[in-house]
C-alpha cells in the first residue's frame, strides 16, 4: 500500500465525521450531508484503485 493510498484511508474517514458533526450541529442539511459522505468515498474510491 502506497502513501497515497493510507492518506485516503486517513482522510475520507475524517471527512465523514467532520460532516456528521455538522450536521448534529445544524450547519448542514441532510442533503448536503449525504453528498458530502457520498461524494467523498466515491473520489477515495476512484483515487484509490488508480494509485
């Protein structure tokens, strides 16, 4: 496993909190929660397997 590939799997996880939190917090909507989440583990997939 590459660098690049434990930096995703570092960052799309927090990314995922970070978005929860918002959403508890009222910042966001749940719309854009679960694009945020969505959108997120889609690029990570992506970069993933093309590293």
């Amino acid at each position: 496993m590459s660098e690049a590939q434990l930096g995703l799997m570092t960052a799309t996880p927090i990314i995922i909190i970070f978005a929860i939190a918002l959403r508890k917090m009222g910042v966001l909507s749940t719309v854009a929660t679960i694009s945020a989440v969505s959108l997120s583990v889609a690029i990570a997939t992506v970069l993933f397997t093309t590293q």
